[in-house]
C-alpha cells in the first residue's frame, strides 16, 4: 500500500499560499524603491504645502 497526500491538505496549502500573495502590502523585496521613494517624497511635499496653507505651525 503506498502512501497518499491528503487532497484537502493540498488544497488548504495552496490557498493559503494565494491568501497570503494576495494580501501582502509590499515591502522591501519588491524591487520598487525607487517608486517608494518618489511616492514618500511626493507625500512630504503635499503635506508641507497643505501645513503653509493652513497656517498650522
């Protein structure tokens, strides 16, 4: 008799690996720093004129 995978284990093991791309948030390993950066820095700016603006600090 051999011995065979549990196809609902299978299934559980794949969707979890799904879920998990699925919702990631990105990070570091994405390769777009450079992207990341130009966004963080388009933030700073917006946030800087919207504070003169305002008339806050």
């Amino acid at each position: 008799m051999t011995a065979t995978a549990d196809p609902t284990a299978n299934a559980a093991t794949d969707l979890t690996a799904r879920a998990r791309n699925l919702l990631r948030t990105g990070g570091p390993e994405d390769g777009s720093s450079w992207l990341e950066h130009v966004l963080g820095w388009t933030l700073v700016v917006v946030v800087a004129m919207f504070v003169t603006q305002v008339g806050w600090l």
